[in-house]
C-alpha cells in the first residue's frame, strides 16, 4: 500500500484542508497520514478562525512520520506563516522526502485570505524550489506572478515566470475562467494543456486541496507527471459531477464516488 502524507491544515466541516486529502487518498486505496499546520473554524460559508500549530510541535509530527511510516509521496498545503514554512522545508530536506506536490493556499475557495504577506515571500524562497510541482489557482499565480492572470495567454506568461523561478512543475488551474475549466502543465520548456468544459455545480469547496493530493497519489504510483495530472482531474471531475449538495453555500465534493 502506497502511503501519502499531508501537511496542511484542518478543515472542521470536512470539505477542504486535511481531512479532503485524507478522504482522497482512502479513495485512491492509498494510507493517508496527516501533519496538521492549523486548526480552523470554517464551513461552506467561509472562515471564521484559524489557530496555527507551533512550528516546534509541526516538527514533531513531521518526525514522528518520517521515522517510522517513510511517506511515498508529499502533499503540502496550507502553511500560515514564516516560521512554520522554514520548518517544513527543513524537514522535507532532512528526510529527502520524494513527490512533493505543493498547492500554494493563499485564498479559500470563499475568498478569505489564509497566508499572511510575509509568509508569501519565504513561501517562494524556501518551499516552491523544493516542490517537484506546483498548482496554483489563478488568484494564487497572479499573486506569484505579480500580474494580472485574465486568459490561457496570461496562464503561459505566469507558468514560465514560476518555473523559471522554481526549477519544477507548474500547473496553473483554469477554474477561474470565464468560458472553460482548462488548466495548463508547464514544465522544461513545455507546456501542456488539459482541456475541459466547466461544470456545473457551485459546490466547488476543497478542490485545489483534493486535486493536489489526486496527484500525489498517482506519483506515488510511478506515473508521469503529466498522467498524475490527467488521472487527478479525471477524479475532481468525477467527485464534481456526482453532485453532492451540503451545506449553505460552496459545499464539498463527493471524494468516494468511485468507491464500490
């Protein structure tokens, strides 16, 4: 059984954060395990708390992991400040963890900010250049970027800008468009894109951190990248048209669709 580790933080009402990738990875029929960066208090309508873990305790439970079930592959998501940041990247380096995939949470799928400025900055120095890809949304690579990300031509310009700077993978998701949901891979001077038509359903909670961990999974597996992204979409676009409706506003998706 592969097993997938998590880094990120936790998601009271089960749509988004840990306990997506958790319930992502159970239906890959991988082991999931989870280092918690935060606590929040958040539901479909937004987030209405966060209380951050100390860096000293996120440590703790990265070595309690590495030391004894080694993950096969990494999945990193919300990380609220500087402090926090250097640790994990200390630790992924210290272990020489394998398969990283970073989602740079910046904003929530309600729109509340979730990474302090300062944090932006140790974000892109210590922990995109460890990542073996990265996926941001469009709001997160304009963020990154510094620039407007309006069409795919503005997709281009900020992917080569972040793989320039990262030396790695960079999935820019196409969600945000207006007129379709394609994303593009962009990676040693290539890009790829992954067409697809929008789908509709408002219930959109927890699908960056759902899509990412879909990726790690199929890492794990040996795929390539641009398989591990095909497969991970096929999922999200599964989990999206199931249809699921909870909650009073975005709700989440349906992570065990395909369970039998």
């Amino acid at each position: 059984m592969k097993k997938i580790l998590t880094i990120a933080g936790s998601d009271c009402s089960g749509g988004a954060g840990i306990q997506a990738d958790l319930k992502t990875m159970t239906a890959h029929k991988m082991y999931g395990m989870s280092v918690i960066t935060a606590v929040t208090a958040q539901n479909t309508t937004g987030v209405y708390g966060v209380q951050e873990v100390t860096p000293e305790f996120v440590a703790l439970q990265m070595d309690c992991v590495f030391n004894d079930i080694r993950p096969d592959a990494v999945k990193i998501g919300m990380v609220s400040n500087v402090d926090i940041i250097k640790t994990i990247a200390d630790k992924l380096l210290e272990y020489k963890a394998e398969n990283i995939v970073l989602d740079p949470v910046m904003i929530s799928t309600s729109g509340s900010k979730l990474l302090s400025d300062n944090a932006v900055d140790a974000l892109v120095k210590r922990l995109l250049p460890i990542a073996d890809i990265i996926t941001p949304n469009i709001p997160e690579a304009e963020n990154l970027w510094g620039y407007p990300v309006e069409s795919k031509n503005d997709m281009l310009g900020a992917a080569i800008y972040l793989s320039k700077m990262t030396g790695k993978g960079v999935l820019i998701k196409g969600g945000h468009l207006i007129d379709c949901a394609d994303d593009l891979f962009y990676m040693n001077g290539k890009a790829h894109w992954f067409t697809a038509h929008k789908i509709d359903n408002p219930n959109t909670h927890g699908t960056g951190c759902t899509l990412s961990s879909a990726i790690a999974c199929n890492l794990a597996l040996g795929c390539t990248m641009e398989e591990s992204i095909k497969n991970a979409k096929d999922y999200i676009t599964g989990a999206l048209m199931d249809g699921l409706n909870l909650g009073k506003d975005s709700g989440p998706l349906n992570h065990s669709y395909n369970i039998k």
